[in-house]
C-alpha cells in the first residue's frame, strides 16, 4: 500500500464504504426478519457471512509490517493505471490486481448472488460492490463487472416484484455510472496529482543544480579574473623588475659595495616572480595545471567514453602560447560540447580539432550523431537543462569570438568556437 494514500480524507472515504455495506446487509437482515420473509434465516445467515468475508479481507489488507516491505516493492506502480493509492482512497482491502483480490471480490459477489435469489432488497447491497470491483480490478474487466452487478439487480427487482418499473432500471444504472464517473475522476486526480509531486521534485532539485552550477561558474570566474590579474599585472612587473635588476648587476664593477644588494633584490624578485606564477597555475583549472591547452584536450578525448564512440583529437597550425581565459574557455567548451556528444548524440565517432591561425585560434567540435535543429527546437528539450549552448555563446562572446553550430536531424553537429588572437597580444604572451 504507498502511505501516502493515508490522508484523513481517504482514511474517510474508506470508513464511509465499510459503514455503507454494513449499513445496507443490515438492512436486509431486519427487513428479511421484520417482514417474515419465508427464507429469512437463511438471509440472516448470509448476511452475517457475508459482513465476516468482508471484514477478513478489509482487516487482511491493513498495512503492518509484512505491509511495509510490500510498500517498498510496489512504490513504482502508484503511476499505473489502477495504482495503489487509488485502491486505498475507498478502502483497506486486499491489494488490487493481486489473486487473493479477485479471489476475495469473486467470494463477495457470490454471497451476494445468494442474497439476491433471497431478498430482493439485497440488490442495494451492488452500489459498495461497484466501488470494490472497480478499485480491485483493472478497468478493462472493472468496468463490464459492474454492468453485469447492474444487471443482476435489476433482473432480482424485476423477478421478485414481477413488475417492470422505470426506478428499478435508473437506479442500479445511475449507481452504476456515479460509480464509474467518480472511480476513473479519482484516478485521474492521483495520477495529475503524482505528475506534480514528481515535477516539484524535478524542479527543487533542478533549482539545486543551477545554484550549485552558480556557484561553481562564480568561483571559476574569480579564479580565472585573479590568475589573469597576477599575470598580467605582479608576474609582469616583478618579470621587469628582475630584467633591470641583472641588467644593473651586469654593469656595475664585481667589487662595488651596491653589486651585493642588487644581487639580493634580483633573487628576491625572482622568487616573488616563481611565487606569482605558481597562484596562477594554483588558480587555473586543474587539466591545465600539468601541460598545455594541446595536452589538456588530449586527455579529455581519451577518458571520454561512451557507447561505441570513438574520440579523436588534432592540432592544426603552429600551436603557440595562449592567454589563460583563452585556454579556461577552449577547454570548457570542449567538455560541454563531448558531454553533450555522450548524453545526447548516439554518435560513433567525435572529433576536436584545436587549429592556430594568424589572428584567432579555434576549437571544432565534430560527431555523426543523430542532429538536431538549432533554431528550431529549444536547447532545453535535448535533456541538458538549455544552458549548454548559451553558456558556450556568453564565455566566446566576453573574450570578443563567436560560437557557431551547425546541425540537422540525422546529419551530426559540428560546432566552433573561435577567439580573436591579435598579434601584439601574441607577442606579449610568448615574451612573457
């Protein structure tokens, strides 16, 4: 049984059907015994019958130990077309779909039939038995079992009152249908009702993905700001400093008093100039911190891994020392773009071309996978949650490169990114 069913309005509804089947066997034993009806202690008998197999299979299916362990395993039906909590809103029975439910339901009716030949008011008695053979069995048999009970009602009016009547056609009917109408309504609310639990799920956790990703991309973002400001700013000066400094030492005579105290400011300023560096190498991303850009894409192809696909990486051009943003950024991309390969493309091969030109360098992420139409379906119908590809547009864009995608269902995707690379820039990084 799933225990969310356990609500005060189920538990409700459940006691409602036990006090109306009660209720109404009563009935007919005070009315068999009342109007000295010829067989009224065999009704008498029936109906306690009866009211026994209906509490055995009531207080059977009351959820204990044996009932948690069952819970646990039947979780993943609560979505189906008859679940459980659906079962549990009217009552406590045996489970639905299972054979000691049919076999439960089977005995009921049968009893029933009994009384029917009996008493003819045991057909109000058929208003709970719709309601059961509704929530134990499938719709595709629930349905036509309360027809046939609807019938039988109205054929034991018809035979013991020996007239034809319109009340005793509308009423098992209109039963019948407020039955089926109100079963197939609450089955329709648990399941609405389920798709929102599972899509509040979906959102607070995708609301703690994004705040961590957040998170992440900020302290990223910082760590490639400050290693970009020691490089640019302490690592240069302290370089310069060092230059003048051996410069100074070489033209001053070995004997000089100040030869000593240049020499010990030049070692000082190289080893701030080695402390400078290795922050920005501490503050680089870690596939960076031993190799190149080259050696860092290297790796990532050779541990991508995915059914049947085949990773490829090649350099193009004469490769030359880039910018840390430029590195952080080609890097990023090519990881979003392989994961994006590996999640979504069933593709056999993929290859990373990383090509150094005169004034740009660019990044060529290539699979045969399947496609998909770039301006036409949202990114975030592709599972990835639709930050993909504008995260990789925003990091080309702040380094003034541009993100280009071309795709098609069927015919792969090939995406490139590429950064403008100006040649005084070019100059000042090789020199430093």
């Amino acid at each position: 049984m799933d225990a969310r069913s356990h609500t005060p309005v189920t538990a409700a509804l459940r006691l409602c059907l036990h006090a109306l089947l009660t209720g109404l066997l009563a009935l007919v034993a005070v009315r068999a015994v009342g109007e000295g009806a010829p067989h009224a202690g065999a009704v008498v008998a029936l109906t306690l019958v009866m009211a026994g197999v209906y509490g055995a299979g009531a207080l059977a299916g009351r959820p204990g130990p044996a009932g948690a362990e069952a819970r646990a395993g039947k979780g993943a039906r609560s979505t189906s077309v008859q679940p459980e909590g659906q079962a549990q809103a009217l009552t406590a029975s045996m489970r639905p779909g299972t054979r000691a439910a049919a076999l439960w339901l089977a005995a009921l009716c049968a009893l029933w039939l009994g009384l029917l030949v009996l008493s003819p008011d045991a057909l109000w008695v058929a208003f709970p038995l719709y309601f059961l053979q509704l929530h134990l069995l499938p719709t595709r048999w629930g349905v036509p079992a309360v027809v046939v009970t609807a019938a039988a009602a109205i054929t034991s009016f018809v035979v013991h009152r020996q007239e034809i009547a319109p009340g005793a056609f509308i009423g098992p009917l209109l039963g019948a249908a407020v039955a089926i109408a109100t079963v197939l309504g609450y089955d329709a609310l648990f399941r609405e009702s389920e798709r929102r639990r599972e899509l509040i799920v979906e959102l607070v956790a995708t609301r703690a993905e994004l705040a961590e990703a957040e998170r992440t991309a900020g302290t990223l973002a910082e760590r490639e700001r400050l290693a970009r400001e020691i490089h640019d700013t302490l690592a240069q000066g302290l370089s310069s400093i060092q230059l003048l400094l051996r410069a100074a030492e070489r033209t001053l005579p070995e004997d000089a008093p100040a030869t000593a105290h240049v020499r010990a400011a030049r070692e000082a300023a190289q080893a701030n100039l080695a402390e400078a560096r290795s922050f920005v190498r501490a503050l680089t991303p870690p596939d960076l911190e031993h190799g190149s850009l080259a050696a860092a894409l290297e790796r990532l192809c050779a541990r991508t891994t995915g059914p049947d696909l085949a990773v490829r990486f090649a350099v193009s051009g004469t490769p030359v020392e880039l910018p840390t943003p430029y590195e952080v950024a080609l890097l990023r991309t090519a990881q979003s773009a392989l994961a994006n390969t590996v999640r979504h493309a069933r593709a056999g091969r993929a290859e990373i071309t990383l090509s150094f030109m005169d004034t740009s360098v660019a990044l060529d992420v290539v699979d045969d996978g399947r496609g998909f139409d770039p301006s036409g379906a949202p990114v975030a119908e592709r599972g990835d949650g639709g930050f993909g590809l504008p995260a990789m547009r925003s990091r080309a864009a702040t380094l003034g490169g541009t993100l280009s995608v071309e795709s098609a269902p069927g015919q792969g995707t090939a995406l490139a990114v590429t950064l403008p690379l100006a040649g005084p820039r070019r100059s000042q990084e090789r020199a430093a």
